[in-house]
C-alpha cells in the first residue's frame, strides 16, 4: 500500500485529477437516466471538443472561428463510408481524423505562409468552414442540402456505435473521446513540442532565436486540434442519426466548439471541461425555460431566440467579471499567491 | 596579432536598406574564434540590423555571412539558432506564461529531448546568471535587469559557439555590471566566442579582444580598443562629438 502511495506522489497533479475525473464520470450514468443521461453525452462532447479547440486556441495562440471545418469532415467522412460503403463508424472516425488533420495542415500552412495574424487569420478560419459548407450543399455526392442519415440496425453494437434508447452506450463512447482528448493533451503539454508550441505562442521571435522552427510547430498544433475535433464530428453523428451542411458545417457549430473553452478559460488543462459543465446545462434551462415557462413568466413562451438573448447576457457576464475565465481567472489566483510566498522563501 | 586566428564568423560585404533607407554599406566584420569583438556606433548606425542579418531575422540585399565554415546568409532564425548562434535582445522577449526555469528549458530542449536532463540543465543555468530566487516566478513578472540576465541565460542554453549579445548591459545598474562582466568571461573562458553590441563603454574596454566602429550603416575602423581608441576618424565621428558635446 505504501508503494502505490508513494507512486501516486509522484505523479504529475493534473494525471492525478485526470484519474479522479475519468472515476467519477465513469458512475455518472448509474446515478442518472432519460433526458438528463442525455445533458451528460452533451456535456462530454462539447468538453471534448472545446478541449481540441484549446490545443490550437489556447495553447498554440491561434484563435479559430472555423472549428466546424474538421467537425463537418468527421461526420461527413463517417456518414458518407457506413452509408454508401457499410463501414464501421470507429474506420470512418479514423479516415475522418486524417482528413481532418491533412485540411487542418494545409490551410494553416497556407494562412502561415501568408504571415495572417490576429483577426485576419480568424476569418480565414472562418472562411474556410463556410467554404467547405457551400461546397457539401451542393455537392450531390454526399446527398446536397438533403443530407445523411444513419442507416438503423435496431440493436446494440458497439462495432457499429449504435445503441437503443436509454442505453448508456453513447455516454461511454463519447467519455472514452473526452479521456483520449484529455490524455493527449496532459501528454503534449508536459512534452518538448508542448514546451514549444507555447513558447511560439508568448513569442515567437524569441522561440526561432533558441531553434524552434515555429511554422512545424504550429502546424503540429493544428493538425493535432484538427483531427481531435473530427473525432467529435463522428461521434455526433452516430448520436442525433442525421447529418446536413449547416449541422456539420455552420457558424453555429464553430461557436458552440469555442464557447465552454472561453467561458472555463483558454489555454488551460481543465478549462474547456469546466466551461462545458457551465454552458450545456445552462443552454438546456434557458431553451426549457422558453418552451414551458412557469406561471409568472408566462409572457416568454413560443419568443423564439429569447433564450438566446438570455445565453448572451450572460456569457458577457461572465467574461466582463472573469475575463480569463472561470477556471483560468481561479487559477492565476492561486498560482500568483503560491508563486510570491516561494520567491519569498527563496530570499530570506 | 588576430590573423592567424582562424575567423568562426565573417560578414562579406553585406548591404541592406529598408524603403530606400541605407542601414548597412558593404559592411565587413570578421569574429575570431574564442574572441569578444565588440560593435559601437552612435544610435541608428546599424548595430542592431547587422545582428539581425547575422541571426537570420533579416536577409541581407547583398553579401554572405559565413559562419563555422558554412555560408548560413538568408537561412531563417531557427536554423541559424540550431547551426550554434544563441542571440539576446536588445528589447527582452520572455515567454511571458512561463516561469524562468522553464523559459531556460526551452532552450535547453534544444540540446537534449529528455524532460529530466533539460530541467536540471535549465536550473544550472538559471543559478549561473543568478536568477536562482526567481526560477519560479512568471517570467514576464520579472524586473528589468531581470529579464535581461534570463535574455543571457536561454542563450546559453542553447549551448552556442558564438553568443550575439545585444545591449546585455542596459538597464542594469552600475553596481551589478561587474557580476555580469565576470560571468561573460567566464563564458569567455570556456570557449564561447562572443560578437556584442554596447554602450557602456567601460564594459566594452574590459572585455573586447576586438572593436568594430559602426557610423551611419559602414564600419568606420576597426581593431584593438587601443588602436581604435586612438583613431583620428573614431575620435572625430564618435568619441569626439561626444566630448564636444560634454565640453561645449
């Protein structure tokens, strides 16, 4: 017993939070059921995908507006091999995640070699996910605006990620994603290219001036984030059985991908995990609220977008009074006090 | 006294404007290995271009750079950093987010892709420069003299053959200049070969080998500091406008 203490001492904390959180959301499901079974699957995924976006947003310093773009490829590239050729969607994932990281390289490459910095590398992000959803609407290959949907096979199977209702086969696929995610990030942030994928970020000049060579750094970034986010793509269409451009490829999606990761905080570990377990659950009350509000409130049913309106206030909320976010604005707290008290120590 | 030193760096005949502006005129120096050449010049005379074109920052419009027997002329920062050149800037670029250890481990990555050995190796250096009761304070919290002394420290890291040292020696006050004239000699000692620009003049006597004089983008002489000290066009151009000002 003493053993495995000592070994658990040595351990890297966020490793050690990792395990605790992979135990506790592993029960999760025993504990709820139905519609709320359904708010976790939401939850796991946006974390996820907030937590492949923060690779490249956070971390790297490259602010995408166009996450939808690897998203789409995902699910499109799952859809269009188990319907038209009868593939298992996990084969579908994995094609998805290469293509995804090989769209996710060349336009970086491109807005890199172009030097788009700031804003102009934002929208270029964005253009490019937009490009690709006009592209798939037209597109008659993969049905047009008609979209795809899920061929049924009424049973559960995990080679064909399809489960009956109620049944917690998604919560744990869609957990085991949030984990890999979670785990390659932990990896790569305690790992020479993490070092210096964050060094690019606070400085490049400086970065290059130690030799980082900042274009294959970046690139690794984004491919990385690219093909993490495509994984998230697969899983969601297997869940809502349905795909069409504006769901794989809209504006909608890209901010839905950055939002728990801004709200927790960017370029943190635990950020996006946290900002995910504020928002979904926030966005299901406030959407509840509209559709069957209680007596007092009687005036706000059938106001579509209200509920918006709601979400927006207070997400600016949230970012006037915690502009790091939740999870970042805590933790340089802690930090900077940890930070003073050992400098102190360290001169008397 | 120095040509039988085989040279580790020369610039050939390097020009470079900027819009029409002339910041470098066939500029010649050569940097003789285990040496400290010095650059001075008055304020715009091209000391920090020429770093640049030296560290891959700025591709020069003509001329070469040869470094360690290879022409390294237009190769990018990263690849010249990797060739044995650790540069400092003039203006501090910390990586803000990290602390100064592992600002110096980045650096030290360089040398070696194992975790462990490039963090002791960090903390060595951090102690060597004196940063020791900072190793763990964000590095963009750190003061001036503080930043600059972390410049030197992820420069060594990188464990060059020629250190560009730009204007190690600003914003430092008097009193703590000879901690840091000591250690570049000692650095000195151990085989590193140095190329810097100053202004303290003082620190420039006590340690250059050699002295380029730089005066509107073209080296006006070079030498000893005794020979360039008692040079006629130094004295009027540099020194002497100087002491003009100083007695008028």
């Amino acid at each position: 017993m003493t053993r495995v203490a000592e070994l658990w001492r040595r351990i890297d904390r966020n490793v050690k939070i990792l395990v605790v959180v992979a135990v506790v959301l592993a029960v999760v499901p025993f504990v709820l059921s139905g519609s709320s079974l359904d708010i976790g699957v939401r939850i796991l995924l946006f974390a996820m995908l907030a937590s492949a976006w923060n690779l490249m947003a956070g971390y790297a310093g490259l602010f995408s507006f166009g996450h939808a773009a690897y998203f789409g490829i995902g699910a499109y590239a799952t859809a269009v091999l188990q319907v038209d050729y009868g593939w298992s969607p996990w084969l579908g994932m994995l094609v998805g995640m290469a293509l995804a990281g090989v769209f996710a390289i060349v336009s970086g490459y491109l807005s890199f070699r172009y030097r788009l910095r700031g804003a102009y590398f934002v929208l270029t992000t964005f253009a490019f996910a937009e490009m690709l959803r006009l592209i798939f609407l037209h597109w008659d290959f993969v049905n047009g605006a008609i979209g795809l949907r899920v061929p049924l096979i009424r049973e559960s199977s995990w080679f064909d990620m399809q489960f009956p209702p109620g049944s917690r086969g998604y919560y744990y696929v869609v957990l085991a994603m949030l984990l890999a995610v979670l785990v390659i990030v932990v990896l790569l942030m305690r790992s020479r290219s993490g070092y210096y994928i964050v060094a690019i970020r606070d400085n490049e000049e400086a970065a290059a001036a130690v030799g980082v060579n900042p274009m294959r750094y970046k690139l690794y970034a984004v491919g990385l984030s690219g093909a993490l986010t495509a994984m998230g793509g697969t899983f969601y269409f297997q869940y809502i059985f349905f795909i069409d451009p504006a769901l794989a490829f809209g504006p909608a999606v890209s901010i839905q991908i950055l939002l728990p990761a801004i709200i927790g905080g960017m370029g943190t570990m635990w950020g996006p995990l946290i900002g995910a377990f504020l928002l979904v659950p926030l966005g299901e009350l406030t959407s509840g609220l509209i559709r069957t509000p209680p007596e007092f409130l009687s005036f706000l049913s059938g106001r579509a977008g209200l509920d918006l309106m709601i979400f927006g206030a207070l997400l600016v909320a949230i970012i006037m009074f915690l502009p790091k976010g939740v999870y970042g604005s805590i933790s340089d707290r802690v930090t900077a006090r940890r930070q003073r008290r050992q400098h102190e120590e360290a001169v008397t | 006294m120095n040509e039988q030193r085989s040279p580790l760096l020369s610039v050939e005949s390097v020009s470079k404007s900027f819009d029409g502006l002339q910041a470098l005129t066939d500029v010649n120096v050569v940097v003789p290995q285990g040496e400290i050449t010095a650059v001075i010049g008055p304020n715009g005379a091209g000391k920090t271009t020429l770093f640049n074109v030296i560290a891959g920052s700025l591709r020069p419009d003509t001329g070469r750079v040869m470094f360690d027997g290879g022409d390294i002329t237009g190769w990018p920062a990263h690849r010249v950093a990797r060739a044995g050149i650790g540069r400092t800037f003039q203006l501090m670029k910390p990586f803000a987010s990290m602390t100064v250890n592992e600002n110096v481990l980045v650096a030290a990555f360089e040398r070696t892709g194992r975790r462990a050995e490039a963090s002791a190796k960090a903390a060595e250096i951090v102690e060597r420069v004196g940063l020791g009761t900072w190793s763990g304070q964000l590095a963009g919290e750190l003061p001036t003299a503080g930043q600059k002394h972390l410049e030197l420290a992820r420069a060594l890291a990188l464990e060059p053959k020629l250190l560009l040292l730009d204007e190690v020696l600003a914003g430092i006050l008097p009193t703590e200049r000879q901690l840091v004239i000591d250690l570049l000699r000692e650095i000195k000692a151990a085989g590193v070969t140095m190329l810097l620009v100053e202004h303290v003049m003082a620190a420039v006597m006590a340690l250059s080998d050699e002295i380029v004089v730089l005066h509107h983008g073209a080296v006006l002489a070079a030498g000893t500091p005794e020979q360039v000290t008692c040079d006629d066009r130094v004295i009027e151009a540099y020194l002497g406008e100087e002491q003009l000002i100083a007695e008028g």
